[in-house]
C-alpha cells in the first residue's frame, strides 16, 4: 500500500511542476504529516524530491528527473477506458485504479500535453442517472464487476417474481441504462427463467435485485487439458467470442421496449398535440405512429392527425394521454373514450362559472 502510494507522489510530481504539502496530502488522501515521511523516503531511496521552502514553496523533482514506472497494468488500462463514466467507476469500485492509470499516462506525455486530461475534463463530462432520481449504488455491484473484469463465474442469488432463486453465472458484462445497472450473462444452472434468452443463451438481470452474489470457488485437481475443463476448475469461464455486448444491448432494449407496448389507441392529435406526443408517451412509438399516420391519409381539413399508438395498457395510455389535455381526443377503444369523457365532465365542472346565489352565499 505505502509502495504504491510513493510511487503515485512521484507520478504526481513529475506531472506537474510543484505541489504543496496540503496538495499532495489531498490527492494522496492522508496527512501533511505522511507527505513529510514519504518525501524523506523517497529522498533516502535517491529520488531527487526538492522542498522549496516559504509560502509559496512546496515540492518538486530535480533536474527533469522522470520515473519509467510509467507501464500500465492489465486492470488500469482497462479502466482508462471507462474514465468519461466516472461515476460508474466510483460505483464498480475502479476509481482508484482509474486515477493511477490517468497519472501514467500524464507522466508519459511531453510537458506541453499534460494538461489535455484536464482541459477535456473541463469541457466534457457524462452525468447518466436521470433527473429527480437519486441514484444508488447496489451493494453487490463490486463483486459482480470483479466477477466481469475477472471471467469468473458467480453463484448468486436473484429476486424473479416477488420470490429468490438461486443461480449460477457467467457474467459478461454490465450496463449502465438511467441510472440503473444490468448485467448480461449466461446462466449455468437452475431452473427456466422467465424472461427470453437469446440463441446462446445470454439474459439480462437487474444488479439491485441480487441478494447475494459469491465468485465461484476453484476445484482443487490437475488441469485435464481442455481449455473449457481448465477454466471451469479456476472458477472461471471461457468467453463466448461472439458476444458483443453493445449489439447485445441494443437488440435486448429494443426487445423490452416492443413487448411493454402490447396495446393499442386510436386518438387525433392537434398539430400542437401531434409535437408535444413524442414527450408523454414512449417516444419511438409515439414517432411510428405519426410517421404513419401522415403517409397514409395526413391531417384532416382542421390539421387534426388520427393515429394508432402503441400503448402499454389502457391505464397507462389514459395516464400519460391526460397530459395534452385539449389537445388530445380518444376515439378508441371505448373504455378509454369513455374515461376521457369523464375527466372532461369533471374538468368542465370545475371551470364552470359559480351561480350567483352561490357565490354570495359562500362570502
């Protein structure tokens, strides 16, 4: 831990022209004091580490002195990937790991390119939960990121249908989709599932409904020779070499997205209804239906648009639908005319003008 830690001063040292005790202390995440004992280390250890002395001194390397233990390792090259996500990092529990590879690679660049890291920092950054949720971080989430970076297989523990089951996996990668993590993996044991799997077998899980999560335990015993036999006595599993996990995604979203919308509403739609459709309801089914609509028949002589939508259910068609007010008439199927009439009753009622004998009465 120290050894490391030494190592990341003199990265940070050598990426930046000085640093004062309380900046170090504060990358580093200990006290002036430690900086004070790790700078006499590395002093004692023949690293040039010079303390410039007054208000405006701190710490710097002598001579353009540059360390080679700039090589990243297998982990922190990885992480280097996911660095636009940092949030993500924090939550798989890479952050650190992260910060060591973006000092590496500063400490390697030439002078004059080591404030690139910074200066994209400052004009990019990814924020992925959505607004008004507070995201949180599932607790097995490091261990199930271990088992992804690692190709080990997890026994787990899965809530399916309001009831726990118990797996065993092979997890292949996660997602972070709005704030929510998924993992796609391929399961080893156990009984049917009760969403679809692919043709390889692979299925989505949401991280926050395991309730436990273990990596596989190895299999004492030699090595039989065969990769596949290999991998499983270590606990791990071979990838399938075909999987992509972002077609994998994409095919799996589009999926979800088309089996929630198992039903159907006709409505007409104002031209300002017609815009403001694609923000209440889902909005590549709210475009479908426009695009539709528009090339079989268009707007009627008022501009109205009869379309057929692809709705999740009546009750949820109603409750999204409600939102453009006016601007929105259902025509089908009946029920739901029928509630939209009703709210319209009620609505009328409440704006209706107030007799007089009653106005003066309530005063």
């Amino acid at each position: 831990m120290r050894a490391a830690r030494l190592i990341r001063m003199v990265l940070l040292l050598q990426s930046r022209p000085s640093m004062t005790a309380g900046e170090l202390a504060r990358e580093l995440e200990v006290s002036e004091r430690t900086v004070a004992r790790d700078v006499l280390s590395l002093s004692e250890a023949g690293v040039p580490v010079y303390a410039d002395r007054g208000r405006s001194g701190g710490y710097r390397l002598i001579g353009g002195y540059r360390t080679r233990l700039t090589g990243l390792r297998l982990r922190e090259a990885e992480a280097l990937f996911l660095s636009g996500v940092p949030s993500a990092l924090r939550e798989m529990g890479l952050a650190d790991v992260a910060s060591a590879a973006r000092l590496k690679v500063s400490a390697a660049l030439l002078p004059e390119l080591r404030d690139a890291a910074s200066g994209a920092a400052q004009r990019f950054h990814l924020d992925a939960p959505r607004w008004y949720h507070d995201p949180r971080t599932p607790e097995l989430l490091p261990v199930i990121a271990d088992a992804v970076w690692d190709d080990r297989r997890l026994t787990a523990r899965y809530l399916r249908a309001g009831r726990e089951v118990a797996r065993e996996l092979e997890p292949y990668g996660l997602v972070l989709k709005a704030g929510v993590w998924y993992l796609a993996a391929r399961a080893v044991a156990g009984p049917p599932e009760g969403s679809p799997a692919t043709a390889a077998g692979f299925r989505v899980y949401r991280v926050d409904r395991f309730t436990a999560a273990e990596p596989a335990v190895p299999v004492d015993g030699p090595p039989d020779g065969r990769a596949a036999g290999d991998a499983a006595r270590t606990g791990r599993f071979v990838r399938d070499p075909e999987f992509d996990l972002p077609a994998f995604w994409a095919e799996r979203a589009e999926q979800f997205r088309r089996s929630l919308l198992r039903e159907e509403a006709v409505i007409r739609l104002s031209p300002h209804g017609v815009r403001q459709l694609p923000h209440v309801t889902e909005p590549a089914a709210a475009e479908e239906a426009v695009a539709r609509a528009t090339a079989e028949g268009g707007p009627d002589e008022r501009g109205w648009l009869t379309v057929t939508l692809a709705v999740e259910s009546q009750e949820v068609a109603y409750a999204q639908l409600l939102g453009l007010g006016p601007e929105v008439e259902a025509l089908a199927p009946a029920a739901l005319r029928e509630r939209f009439a009703a709210a319209a009753r009620r609505a009328a009622a409440l704006y209706s003008p107030v007799p007089e004998e009653e106005d003066a009465g309530t005063r």
